[in-house]
C-alpha cells in the first residue's frame, strides 16, 4: 500500500518538452483565452456597428437622390429601415448582455478566470 501514492498520476508533476505550442498552465491558459474572446467580441462589435451606419448612409443618399421616384424611394426606405433596425439590435443586443452579467452577479462577462475560480475548476 505505500507505493500506491507513487502510481497515481496526481503525486508527480511531469514536464513534456518537445516541438509544438508550450504547456501554459490553466491560468495563463483562461487569461489568454479570455483575452482573445474579449478582443473578438469587441471587433466583431464594432464592425456591426460601423456596416449598418454605412448602410444607413448609403440608404440615406440612395434615398435623397431617388428623386420622387415611387419604387427607388421604397428601395431606399427598406434599406434605411434595415440599416436602422439592424443597428439598434446590435446596441440591444450588446446592452441585455451586460446588463444580465450585472444581474448574474458577474462583473466582466469575459473575466473567464474568475469564472473558473469561483466554480472551483
């Protein structure tokens, strides 16, 4: 029975070397993921926002140059209201979310490290 500590894999720390990605603890594993979520959300954000602002000047000017055209003015009307609806969902969207971390009781939504922390993992 004494050297049943010596065959559990929890008893010894192993070190794996070799070509490749190098082992990064969980931590600085959960750090750099929370990191790169982070930054892809806030791009990809970002980039919502700005296409349908573009759209609802494109919308905007195909509108104002329809000159009283009946089936461009409701051409460019359609496209102005998706620019505009399109837009306010990604702020609604972007708002609900925080907003539900905040009522969860989570601070950063992407703060994964203490996520894991608090779950005990």
């Amino acid at each position: 029975m004494a050297q049943l500590p010596n065959l559990l894999a929890a008893s010894k720390t192993y070190n794996i070397s070799g070509p490749g990605v190098p082992v990064t603890d969980a931590l600085d594993a959960t750090t750099k993921f929370e990191l790169i979520a982070g930054q892809l959300i806030g791009v990809l954000t970002l980039i919502a926002i700005l296409f349908f602002i573009v759209q609802i000047i494109f919308a905007g000017y195909a509108y104002i140059s329809s000159q009283g055209e009946e089936k461009n003015m409701e051409i460019s009307r359609k496209r102005l209201t998706e620019g505009v609806l399109g837009l306010v969902i990604v702020i609604v969207a972007v708002g609900a979310g925080t907003l539900l971390a905040k009522i969860a009781g989570i601070p950063n939504v992407l703060d994964i490290n203490s996520m894991f922390t608090k779950m005990g993992l």
